[in-house]
C-alpha cells in the first residue's frame, strides 16, 4: 500500500509540472530589469566637523516610469551605535555626541506598496576642526597667535587664536617662526619666539619648552634655536644660530620633555660641525628615515641615519660623490667640497624611506655666478650612494632675482623627471611672486603675481603640491594654485583660491594635515 502511495505522490508532481509549463501564457511576469529599483548617492561617504550636520541626499533610479512614484517610498537611516537616526530622504543630522572617527551605516528605501526594501551602505566620518589647514603664527601687538585657515565643503573659514579659543591661555610674545612636524611618532607644533614652546599637533595644549628638553632645563651656553625637525626614523634634530646642532633619538610617542638632547653637540671625528642648513624631508613625509646637514667649515653634507640605518641609528655619514668622479672630468662639483660656494637654499624632493633628491641654489665665490645644484641619494645599513648629479649656470634673467635675503620654495614632485617649479620673492622686490622651472636646459623666470604689499611669509602645501600659502603685509592671506597645467599656461582656473584678512601681521605659515 505505502508503495502505491509513493508511486501516486511522484506522478501527482510530474502532472503538477506539466501543467504549469502548459498554463505558462495564462500568468503575467514582471521583467525583472523593467522594474530594478536602486539608490544612487554622488558619494557613500560624508564628512563635517565636530559639531556640524551630516548630511545625504539619495535618489531612486527605477526603471519602469509607471513605478517612478517615490513619495511611497518610506526612508530609514541607520548608524552603529546610534540606531535609528532619520527617517526622511534627505538627511541632515547633528550627532551632538559624536567623536572623530568614522561611523558606518545602512540606508533602507522600503516600498509601502510592495513591502520590497531596498538598502545602501554608506558612512560619515566626523573631522577635528582643528587638525587640517594652514596655519598661521601672527603677531598682533606684540602677542604671538596661531590662526587655523581651513576649508570644508568648498567653503573657507578661520579659527581665531587657538590656544586662547581652546586653552584660555596666550600663547606667548614675540613670534619669530612656525614648524609642523608630523611622523608616526610626532605630532607637534613648534613656536619660537620669546619663549619657545611645543604644542601637541591635535589639540594645541603646550606640552613643554625648547629648553625643557634640554639636560638641565636651559640652552647650552651661547645656543639660540633656529630650526627645529624629525623624522620617520626616530630622530629629531635643533639648529641653533651658532652652527652647533644637537640630535635626539626616540623610541614612542613618549611624553615632552622626558627624551632629551644628547649633551654632545654634533661632530665628526672629535670636530664639531658648523652647521649651515638642517634638511628635512618635505613636511607630511613620515617615511623619511634620514636628515641631511650642511657644515660650513667642511664644506659638506652630511647624512644623520634613521632607523634605516639600524645600529647606526643616529650616527654622521659625511657624503661621497658618485664611483668614477673626479675632479678632472666631472662637470658638478663633490658634495663633499663646496668649497667655492655660498650654499643659499637647500629643499629634499620626492622623499622616500631611504631615497632623496637634493635641490640647492649656489653662488660662486669668485664669479658672483648662480648656480642650480643637486643630487640623489640612496641610504642603507652601511653607505649612502650618490648618484644623478646635475649642475647648471643660471640664466642672468633669473639670477638677478636671487640672492641673500630672497624667499624659496619648490615643489615637492614625486617622479624624477618631474618639474622643480622653484618660487622666488626677491629681496629687492618684496611685493612680487616669481617662478621658474629649474630642470629646464634655460629656465625663464616668470611673475606669478604682484602684490599691493610686501610678502611676509610663504610656503607649500607638500600634501597636495599645488596650493601656495602667502601671506602679505597688510593683513591678508591667500592660498595661491599652483597646479602644473596653471603654471605652464595650459589652463585659465583662477589663481586665487583663497583670500582672507587675519587682522594681524602674519609671521610664518604652513600647511598642517594629519
């Protein structure tokens, strides 16, 4: 009996089948792509500082125009740790109790009509409104402040004297210089000026004194800083005007001031250097393991190891020229003898962990000549290697708008073969922004702009490359574009990307981004 049952059961669903596949023409089907319904957004992601709405304005793309009705559509948004948060199309909500960071969400598009939802990933990330910008130190009476220029959603605005606005402190007298320094291991603002103070890079809170990170809480006898930087590679480096330069090495993010300046000033062989140029890499580099030094009295550069460099961590690597030079045969004077030479400005290009480009500007002693000088150079455990030099007279148009007292800045590039767009503000001519491009066989010096004051502080933006900070004597600031399509002519967008007056003297400025 149960095998006639089964028998029975299987052919019952064969006739079912069959007669579903007969009765195909008496059902209607809707086409699956006719109908598709999906949420378009421009981006998935949203941003805005503390305290500011975040906003999303989806649409439905449906494909059948006789379902395009959205008004049944109904809208819900939801966040991790926040739940339900909106229930509109267009989003526009204040997290009053959110944090920097990014939130991960879903969007949900339910149909009332079918009860088919639909759903889209989407984030918003919440920014420090003080971590990214330029920064401005300002001299207002006599007072130093920092100013942050920023931009969010194609509109700029300026934070007003952080340290008063975050702090309720002044942040001292007499502004003199502004330095960023940012790697893995530092985040830090320093400010010289009467009293040079370090500000943690996040929140402007000072966390300590040039002179408390020196042994005794003071300056060496006859020290007066003049540069300050560090690096990827755990070691930090301070000029002082004097020529002596003292190094430190750190290991974490460890609290100012507990890591110290060696006592011993930098040397070679039991001679202490007279240090001229502290090089750095371009600033947001973190990568970069190494510094270079250039010694007066030597004439040289010199290579500070990183902790590419192992065990020699730290230690002094005075620069050879490349295998096969020689006096006699090779067009471009020895790294290790610059001699005949005033050595005006020195900028490291497209930096990396271990390789650099050295871009210099040199005057020669007897000729008064101006010359456009560098090199490459690649570091390990155990040498530096230097390689592609080149070394090429300037053309009198250009060199008459060098010489001491005149401001520098290049490009930062990321090729080789990259353009070294160099900007000059001439001493004679303080009201006037030039530039020229270096690597040419005959640069020609080119007005960027003139300026109905004299130019008080200038900079690049080594984030992007293509924005220029300057800052003028009456008061206003302009972020300047420098894109390499503008600057050869081949595009017409504005130049002036920002202007602003800061109502106060601006002393330094720099791009800060972390």
């Amino acid at each position: 009996m149960k095998k006639i049952l089964n028998k029975f059961l299987v052919l019952f669903g064969i006739l079912a089948l069959v007669s579903c596949l007969d009765d195909k023409g008496n059902y209607e089907y809707d086409d699956v792509s006719a109908n598709k319904i999906s949420i378009r957004l421009s981006s998935s992601t949203s941003s805005a500082y503390l305290g500011e709405a975040i906003t999303f304005s989806p649409s439905l793309v449906i494909a059948n125009p006789e379902r395009a009705d959205t008004n049944v559509f109904k809208w819900e948004y939801y966040f991790n740790g926040y739940g339900l948060v909106c229930t509109t199309r267009y989003m526009n909500h204040v997290f009053e109790d959110a944090k920097v960071g990014t939130v991960e969400g879903i969007l949900r598009a339910l149909d009332t009509t079918t009860g088919q939802s639909y759903t889209y990933n989407l984030s918003f990330k919440y920014l420090n409104p003080y971590n990214q910008g330029w920064l401005l130190l300002l001299k207002d009476g006599n007072k130093s402040k920092l100013n942050l220029v920023k931009k969010l959603n194609d509109e700029w605005r300026m934070d007003n004297d952080l340290t008063r606005l975050l702090h309720n402190v002044d942040l001292g007298t007499n502004p003199q210089k502004l330095v960023y320094n940012y790697t893995t291991y530092r985040n830090e603002v320093r400010i010289f000026q009467d009293q040079d103070v370090i500000l943690e890079g996040d929140n402007y809170e000072q966390v300590g004194t040039f002179e408390e990170e020196f042994f005794g809480n003071k300056y060496p006898e006859g020290f007066e800083p003049s540069y300050v930087t560090t690096t990827g590679g755990k070691v930090s480096a301070i000029l002082g005007t004097n020529g002596d330069v003292y190094t430190k090495i750190f290991y974490d993010k460890t609290t100012y001031p507990s890591e110290r300046w060696m006592e011993r000033v930098l040397q070679d062989n039991g001679r202490k250097l007279n240090v001229q140029h502290l090089i750095s890499g371009i600033p947001l580099s973190s990568s970069v393991y190494n510094l270079l030094v250039y010694d007066r009295d030597s004439s040289s550069f010199y290579l500070i190891g990183g902790n590419g460099f192992n065990a020699n961590t730290g230690s002094l690597f005075r620069l050879d020229p490349p295998e096969g030079w020689s006096a006699d045969s090779s067009f471009a004077p020895s790294p290790r003898d610059l001699s005949e030479y005033d050595v005006l400005y020195c900028a490291l290009r497209y930096p990396s962990s271990t390789n650099m480009n050295l871009f210099t500007i040199l005057r020669k002693k007897t000729s008064n000549e101006y010359f456009f000088y560098g090199f490459e150079y690649r570091s390990n455990s155990y040498n530096t290697e230097v390689s592609n030099m080149y070394y090429k007279k300037v053309p009198d148009g250009v060199a008459g708008m060098l010489g001491d007292g005149a401001m520098y800045r290049v490009t930062k590039g990321t090729r080789v073969s990259d353009p070294i767009y160099l900007f000059i503000v001439p001493s004679s001519e303080r009201k006037s922004l030039y530039y020229c491009n270096a690597l040419l066989p005959s640069p020609e010096l080119i007005l960027y702009e003139n300026f109905q004051e004299d130019i008080t502080a200038l900079n690049m933006n080594y984030n992007t490359d293509t924005e220029l900070g300057v800052g003028l004597a009456n008061n206003n600031f302009y972020v300047l574009n420098v894109t390499r399509e503008l600057l050869t002519g081949s595009s017409n967008e504005d130049k002036i990307i920002c202007e602003i007056n800061v109502g106060a003297t601006i002393v330094d400025c720099c791009w800060k981004q972390n």
